[in-house]
C-alpha cells in the first residue's frame, strides 16, 4: 500500500523517535477534537496523532506508553486493545494463570475409579447370581437361560458397535479360526456353570469352582509343558481340601451340580489355554463381543435339543403362571445384562490394575458372592462346610497371590 510519511522528525518523552510533523494551532485543535482530548490537554511535540497522507490514524491502536498523548486520552479509549492483547497473552485452555495444567478430579484421583470399577464388578456379580438362582426356582431350565445370558449381550454388542461406543473392530479369518476355539470353551463353561447354579446352592457351586487355579496349573504342567513351581501347587492343596470337606457335608449336594461345576472349571481351563493362543492387539470389549457371538450360536443346538420340547409343553406356561408374563421377561432381560456388564466390568478391570490386585479381587469376589447368597437364599450350612469353604478360599488367596508375583517378576525382568 502506498503511503507518504510527512517527514520532520522530533523526539516524544519517551525517547521514541516519531517521524511526523509539527501541525499548527489550528490543526492541532482539529486532531484533539477528533480524538476526544480535551482543550486543555497539552502536547509537548505538538501533533495531535499519526498523520499518513493526511488521516488520522485510530486512536485506539495507541498502546499504553510514556506518551503525553497516551497520557491523555480517556481510560475508555486507552483499554480498547487489551481484550485482544489478553486473548494473545493467555495460557493455553484448560491451564490456570500460572501457567500450570489443570487436572480434572477424576484423574486427580484415579484410585476412586478404580475403585468403582471393582465396586460395580462385585455388585454386579452378586446381583446376577442371586437373580439368576430366583429365575432358577420357578423356571429351571438352565440351557435355555444360558441362551438368553449370551443373547441379551450380544444384542447388548450390536447396539453399542451400531453408536460407536465402541467402534467395532475388524476380524478376518486368521482371527476368527483362533477365537473359535476360545468361544465353545466359553459356551460349555458357561452352560455346565448355569447347570450346577439350577441343580444345587449357589454357595456350593462358587465353592467346587474355587478348583479352577487347579486345573489351570495342571493343564500349564501336562498339556501346555510349562514347570510349576512347587510353591505353587503347595499352596493349591488347602483349595482341594476345602473344597472336599464342604462337598462331604453340603446339604444341597448332589453329583449333577458337583459334576457340572467340575466340568465348568476344566472348560474354562481349556478357554484360557487357548486365549493364550489367540493373542491380539483387539481390545478385550471387541474380543469379548465376537466370542459371546460365536458362544450363542453354539449354544442354541444344545438348548433346542434338551429343553425346547419340555419348554414348549409347559415350560413358559408354569413360569408365567407363577410370576406373570411381565415379570419373567423382565427377569430374563436383567439377567442376561448383569451377566454381561459384569463379564465386561471384570476385563476392564484387569486392564487398570496389576494383576495381584485382580487376583486379590477375584478371591474377595467370590467370597462376596458366596456371603450374599447365603444370607439371601437362607442356605443353611454345616459347620464343616463353612470351615472347607474359608479353607478353600485362603488357598485360593494363596495361590492367586504366588502366581501373580511371579507374573510381575517375570515382566521386570523382560522390561530390565
């Protein structure tokens, strides 16, 4: 742009040179007039503003300077920049005027939300078992209601890919073969679980499957051919006498219950084996997802064949009749949500803690499940079976505690 600055220099107070001219009287009573500086202000280099070509320039680009002109001009005039010079100056959003980030409450304190996690995982855990064991006892047909534990999560799953939360993940063939396997474990896990949940007392059942880090550390020694430290199955021998001892004296025994609880801990064991496998990078909410998919599809052969004539006949009539349609809908729905949300509770958790704390956790689990059921059931129970069940659990503590420090030892020793 083209301009002209009128020459004749002069130095303001401030030791700033200033290329302009000296106006005359006439002039200069002009430019005050313009600028809103009273007649009685003073200018020492007798100009009134910047001259190009003529204009004045805006007064309100003056910055606050030494100035007798600047020294002049009303407060309102002089702070006209300062928003704009306040925008250029601030810290950056989200930190306060020292410059420091602020930190939400919530990862001020992360401890309180891993806290909630295992809070949410055990009430939901209890919550499922003892609304699973009521459905049981006006309606014991325990293959048809693993169906609807896993169907109600898989619905759960597609409506949560369809908004984004999460975004679903990608699965090819190579990774579909790998969590086949992990899938039907899953499924005879979870059916010959629910089984033993219709057939004997919740309490016992969580008790026979205390037995699993058994299994797991027979199936890593013989079928996988990893050395178990004799720590290790030392500290499982008080789980397999707790273990005997309340299955001697439970009143709600019986060998359907025990063998199906048995057959739920060597499938899980086998489940784990193979997660081992199938390694991914995929998160565990889209891992658990595609499993619980393939998991359904297996279990509605075996539902049709032992349960869809019996519940055809009579089943859904004798449920209704005795808690009306709207209840057992209801029932069925909430169930299967608490089985999923707390499968889904139990993996992100794993994900926030050190795998002591999980461990340490899924003992206190059980022992919450066990304590709730009883007192809401009114299980009566021998004085021989409470004393195998502590017995099996402080095994269980045990073991869980030995196995994750060796974890941890192992992973310093790959991060050293």
């Amino acid at each position: 742009m083209e301009s002209r600055v009128l020459t004749g220099a002069t130095a303001i107070s401030a030791g700033i040179p200033r290329l302009r001219p000296r106006l005359s009287p006439t002039c200069l009573a002009a430019t005050r007039a313009a600028i809103g500086v009273g007649a009685g202000a003073g200018v020492t280099d007798g100009s009134g503003g910047n001259l190009v070509w003529g204009r004045q320039l805006r007064p309100a680009i003056l910055l606050e300077s030494s100035s007798p002109v600047a020294g002049t001009l009303p407060t309102m005039k002089r702070e006209i920049l300062r928003p704009s010079l306040a925008a250029a100056s601030s810290p950056a959003e989200g930190s306060d005027s020292s410059g420091e980030v602020k930190v939400g409450f919530l990862e001020k304190y992360p401890a309180l939300i891993t806290g909630f996690f295992f809070f949410m995982w055990y009430f939901l855990n209890v919550i499922f078992n003892i609304l699973n064991k009521k459905i049981y006892n006006y309606f014991p047909y325990p293959y048809f209601v693993s169906v609807i534990h896993l169907g109600v999560g898989v619905v759960y799953c597609l409506v949560s890919w369809a908004v984004g939360l999460p975004k679903r993940a990608p699965i090819d063939s190579n990774l579909l073969k790998l969590l086949i396997p992990v899938a039907i474990c899953h499924a005879i896990g979870h059916v010959s679980s629910n089984v033993s949940f219709a057939a004997v007392a919740v309490s016992f059942t969580h008790t026979v499957k205390a037995l699993e880090p058994f299994f797991n550390a027979a199936a890593s020694q013989f079928v996988l051919g990893q050395q178990i430290p004799w720590t290790l199955w030392l500290s499982l021998a008080p789980v397999v006498i707790g273990v005997s001892m309340a299955s001697l004296t439970e009143l709600s025994f019986n060998w359907t219950g025990f063998i199906s609880a048995m057959i739920s801990n060597i499938s899980f064991t086998y489940r784990s084996i193979y997660s081992k496998k199938a390694m991914t990078d995929m998160d565990s909410t889209n891992v658990y997802a595609y499993i619980s998919i393939i998991a359904l599809i297996v279990c509605i052969p075996p539902a049709i064949v032992m349960e869809g004539p019996q519940l055809m006949k009579h089943g859904f009539t004798d449920a209704i009749a005795k808690v009306g349609m709207t209840k057992f809908i209801s029932d069925l729905f909430w169930v299967g949500m608490f089985y999923h949300l707390y499968n889904q509770l139990a993996t992100n958790t794993l994900e926030r803690v050190a795998p002591l704390t999980h461990a340490v956790g899924n003992v206190m689990k059980r022992v919450f499940v066990i304590g709730f059921t009883i007192l809401v059931f009114g299980n009566k129970i021998t004085t021989q079976t409470g004393i195998g069940t502590c017995i099996a659990i402080a095994g269980v503590a045990a073991y869980s505690f030995i196995k994750a420090k060796m974890e941890e030892e192992k992973r310093q020793m790959k991060a050293a």
